[in-house]
C-alpha cells in the first residue's frame, strides 16, 4: 500500500483492517502520525479553523475541496501571491514553466471529502491526536505505530512541509 499525507494514514488504517495477508507492506510520504509533537502550526491552524467550517460540516453532505484550499493557503497567504509573481517571469516554454503547471494543476485537483468522514478525521486527527496517542481504531482494529511496525515499510519524512512539519511526521 501506498499512501501521500492523509493516503498515508488511510494507507496504514487499511493496513491493520486488512492483515499481514492483504497487506504485507506499505510506504507513507509526508504522513502526519503524531499531530500534536511541538505544537505544530498546522494543527493548531486546523484546531482554530473548525469553529468556522463547522456549519459546512454538519449541514452539507461534502467538505468542498475548495474548502480544504483554503485551509491550506492559510498556511501562508502570501505564498500564492509569491509564486505567480515568480510565474510571471518565466519563459512559456521553459522545463520551469511546465514543472510549474504540472504541480499546480497536481495541487488543484483534489476531491471532496464526504463531510462525515472529514468530521472523524478532524475530530480523531487534529483535535485528539489518536494516531500519535496510539488509541486510534478503525473497523476495531487498532491502527498502532508498534502493530504496522511488524510489515515491511518506507516512512518518507518531509524536511520543510507546512502541512506536515517533520515532527509529526
């Protein structure tokens, strides 16, 4: 299994439900575990933000990937200013102007979340820090470090994620 940043923590969930059998092995990259480890700054922008998305939550059927965008520019407002101004000045046809599309458009094609899952997400993730406090149980299976650390796997920790800072990971 294989799973990028929340793909992660559904790669590991997946994991401990399926078994040894199905699942003999996984890899995560970028994959928040311990959410509360120093005070990450996402976290607490996420913990800050539910008041807000609260009324999306519990009266829409989704969580809007365009919501979740939104969530992630808070991170640093300013950026997406930053990086079409650097846009600007490239040349159309240059590798750089393509890498820039590219990730852009990987960036902007999120799905929607059902809303009920973002709630338990949120809820279980941000707030409770099940996964980091090793209560975290999915289908009554306990999805633990020290269970998912018995299969082979490949833990890809980011060094300079806004989204998911090294120690959480």
């Amino acid at each position: 299994l294989l799973g990028y940043c929340m793909g992660g923590l559904l790669a590991a969930a997946a994991a401990a439900v399926w078994g040894p059998d199905r699942a003999s092995g996984y890899m995560m990259i970028a994959t928040p575990w311990d959410f509360h480890t120093g005070k990450p700054s996402f976290t607490t922008l996420v913990q800050n933000w539910v008041p807000f998305i609260c009324p999306v939550l519990y009266t829409q059927p989704v969580l809007s990937y365009y919501h979740l965008q939104s969530l992630f520019a808070m991170v640093d407002p300013s950026n997406a200013y930053q990086k079409y101004v650097r846009y600007a000045d490239l040349d159309d046809e240059s590798e750089a102007a393509a890498l820039f599309i590219l990730t852009e458009s990987w960036l902007q094609s999120g799905e929607d979340l059902p809303s009920s899952l973002a709630q338990e997400f949120i809820r279980k993730w941000y707030i409770l820090n099940d996964p980091g406090r090793g209560v975290w149980r999915v289908s009554g299976k306990d999805v633990r470090a020290d269970v998912l650390a018995a299969r082979p796997s490949l833990i890809v920790v980011p060094m300079r994620d806004r989204l998911v800072e090294p120690q959480t990971a």
